[in-house]
C-alpha cells in the first residue's frame, strides 16, 4: 500500500463486537480510549506513529484520548493479553496497542490491536504496510480501523484535500492549488501561481482533480492527474465556466456555462467530450452536484427571484425546488451517503453552514461567520470542510471543519491562507 493509493495487504486477527461509540444530534460523550506510545525498532517513529492515531481520533470530538502519563502497564509485546484491570482502573474503555516496523526493502509496517477494556475482548487487529516515507499514513489507517470499530462507521483519516492556497496582500492576492492530508499536513503546491485557479474537485474515481483555470483572462476547466501533474484542458467554451464537479463514476463533468445574461447547466462526458445542456429556464443556474447514485443532480437557481436549492434528474427533466426556509441558499453538495444535502445559506447579512434532506426537510444549520462557504463532504457523510472569511486589512480565509452535530468545530492548520476544499475519497 504505498504512498497514492493502491490495495493494502490486511491481515486480520480476531474480530468481535462489543464497544461501541455513536454520533448523534446533540453533544456527545466521547469514548474514554487508551493508545500506549507503539513498541518497535525506531521508538521515535513508533512513537510519532501513535501520537497521530491520537490526534485523528481526538480531532473527531467522539474520543477522548487518556494522558500516557496515568497508564499504569507498560505494553512491550503487542500480542500479549494487556492487564485489563490496570486500564480499567484509569477510566479506559478502550486499548489499542500498536507495533511500527521497517522491512529490508525500506517499506514500513503498522501491526495493531484494539480491545475493549471492559470485556477483555480483541475487537479488531490488522497489519498495514507502506511506502518507507509515508509513515503519517500508517497512522490514519490504524485510526480508520478503531474509528470503524468503535463508532459503526467508515473512517475518513486516509484522505486527502485540495483547495486553493492564497498568499500575499487582498487587493494582489496569488493562488495556487495544492494538496494535503486530511489533517492538514504534508502540504504540496500543484500549480505556481502564474494563473488564477479556482474550484479544485477530486474525481471520485482516479486520482485527478477538476479545476477552473483563468488564463488570458479567459476561464477554462482542465483535469490533472495527481501522480504525473499533466493536465488537459476538458474543453474551450465560449463565455464564463463555473464549478465543475464530476459524476461518481468519473466519466463525466457537470458544470455551469454563462450565456449572455443566463447560466445553465451542462454535462461534458470525458471520452466522447460532448456536451449536452440540461437547464435552460432563463436564469442563473449553478453550483451542480451529482447525487451519489448519478440519477440525480442538486444545484441553485435564481429562478423564482432568489438564489435557491434545486433538484432534478441527471437528464435535466423534473427540476423541483428543495429549500423553503429563509434567506438565500447556494454551493449545495450532495453528501457521499446520500442522506443529505449540504449548503451555504445568507441570511440577514450571516453567512450560515447547513445541511438538508433531499427533499428540503430536516433543515440543520452546523455553523455561522462573518463569510462561512464552500462546504465539502468527508467520504463518509458525517464530516465537512468549509472555509470561513475573516474580518479586516489582514484577514484571510481558513478551513474549518465540523461534524453532523454541529458541536465539533475545528481549524484545519495550513502554511497560509486557504479556500474552497474538497475532500477525496478514501485512498484505499
């Protein structure tokens, strides 16, 4: 399993049920877990290695990793049963417990075990190599297993972000593309700011984004592959081209092309390079965004006077109205589950984070700021990325994320100021 994705070779131990953590509308008790520093031949790698386990699982608000400090056994073998009594009498609910090696080829190793404290049960165990520099990876597929285990849904720590990376004064702001871990590290730059880039999407399917790029002043989509850093350019189209996103196979892109006074929605197929408009309605239509099954396609229109959510079949027939609160809605992306319906709402000059059912109900706002926008799904439908806009001279924008309930807001760290995310799948 190396470094850009791939298959990773699991070996699995026993695996039973037992603890369980859930998320749920409302603040949520975090599960009590100890995660000794990991045993191995570099005890500063093995070390690093745990440390990130802990920090993945904390950042989630539904852990609450123990100080190593008050552990009362010191694990040297990670196949030996641990002394259940010991971490039962600090409050642990759960132990997981790693080894970190490096093979004669260079390639790195993670063995791991997760237990429930109360029970003395193993719940999961797997082994996962990698590429000999990626060692932060290891970290976050050992952190998707317990999450998995632990809480009954899928990990989202083995991924990555694009977004646009902003430096320099407001009024001559350079922005590049760029790439990160989920956690905000190992940040690389995928363009050097020659040209303005906008709206990085990653393709469900490959490793390759779509993004808007201005150059002669005149905007046109390009793909790029992440491994070679080639880029094509999808098509020339005449007038303005906004936000495309491609379908979940990866076959095709949906976009927004301006015609005169109007923008309508189009979808390009990727081998044949046809494209075939699906909104014509004499309005500002924008923002699409494939349902996860491809059948469907939410985007905003301003076709009954204000910005609004809409959603229609893939071939642009039955386009129906979702939103029916307050305000001004726009960026609607459709969760990877299905579920839901994220967006950014304006109302009474706040700029509000939400999500809705696909048919408009169950409307929740997650966050507000002074310019909150540009929500982007984790690969299991229970995270977002957004950025936030700060206020004054020296402001700029940050990521933040936040999970379904609302209640776990945090700011992704990078190197300068950074907009419009886009999550990844899983790499694995």
């Amino acid at each position: 399993m190396d470094g850009g994705g791939g298959q990773y070779g699991a070996d699995g131990f026993s695996a039973e049920g037992g603890l369980r953590g859930t998320q749920r509308q409302g603040t949520v008790a975090p599960i009590p877990i100890a995660i000794p520093t990991f045993v191995g031949d570099d005890p500063g790698l093995a070390a690093d290695v745990a440390h990130v386990v802990m920090a993945d699982l904390e950042r989630t608000g539904l852990f609450q990793p123990l100080d190593q400090a008050s552990f009362l056994e010191n694990i040297r073998d990670v196949n030996a049963l641990p002394r259940f009594p010991d971490w039962r009498q600090i409050g642990a609910e759960a132990l997981t417990v790693g080894r970190v090696t490096r093979g004669d080829d260079g390639r790195l190793s993670a063995e791991f075990r997760l237990w429930d404290v109360a029970t003395g049960k193993q719940l999961a165990g797997q082994r996962f190599t990698v590429g000999g520099q990626n060692w932060r990876r290891l970290a976050h597929l050992v952190a998707d297993q317990v999450y998995e285990r632990l809480t009954g849904e899928v990990g989202y720590f083995d991924t990555r972000v694009v977004f646009v990376d902003e430096t320099g004064s407001r009024e001559k702001r350079v922005k590049r593309l760029a790439i990160m871990d989920q956690d905000g590290e190992n940040v690389r730059l995928l363009t050097q700011g020659q040209e303005l880039v906008l709206t990085p999407r990653f393709n469900p399917a490959a490793n390759e984004i779509a993004f808007m790029a201005y150059t002669k002043d005149q905007p046109q989509v390009f793909l790029m592959n992440l491994e070679t850093g080639k880029r094509e350019m999808v098509g020339e189209f005449p007038g303005m081209t906004f936000a495309p996103r491609f379908s979940p196979d990866g076959q095709r892109v949906v976009m927004s092309l301006q015609s005169g006074s109007d923008s309508n929605i189009f979808e390009m197929d990727l081998r044949s390079r046809q494209p075939r408009q699906l909104t014509g309605a004499g309005s500002l239509d924008t923002s699409p965004s494939y349902a996860p099954d491809g059948r469907q396609i939410v985007f905003e229109s301003d076709r009954e006077g204000t910005q609004q959510i809409y959603v229609m079949n893939s071939d642009g027939s039955n386009a129906r109205r979702i939103s029916m609160g307050q305000g001004r809605y726009s960026t609607p992306v459709w969760s990877p589950r299905g579920d839901y319906i994220a967006f950014t709402k304006l109302l009474a000059g706040r700029f509000l984070i939400g999500v809705m059912r696909p048919d408009g109900s169950g409307e929740r706002i997650l966050t507000e700021g002074y310019h909150n926008e540009g929500p982007t799904w984790a690969p299991n439908g229970r995270v977002l990325m957004f950025f936030r806009e700060g206020r004054g001279d020296g402001a700029g924008p940050r990521i933040y994320s936040v999970d379904l309930t609302g209640y776990n807001e945090r700011v992704v760290k990078t190197p300068s100021f950074a907009s419009d995310p886009a999550w990844s799948s899983l790499l694995n």
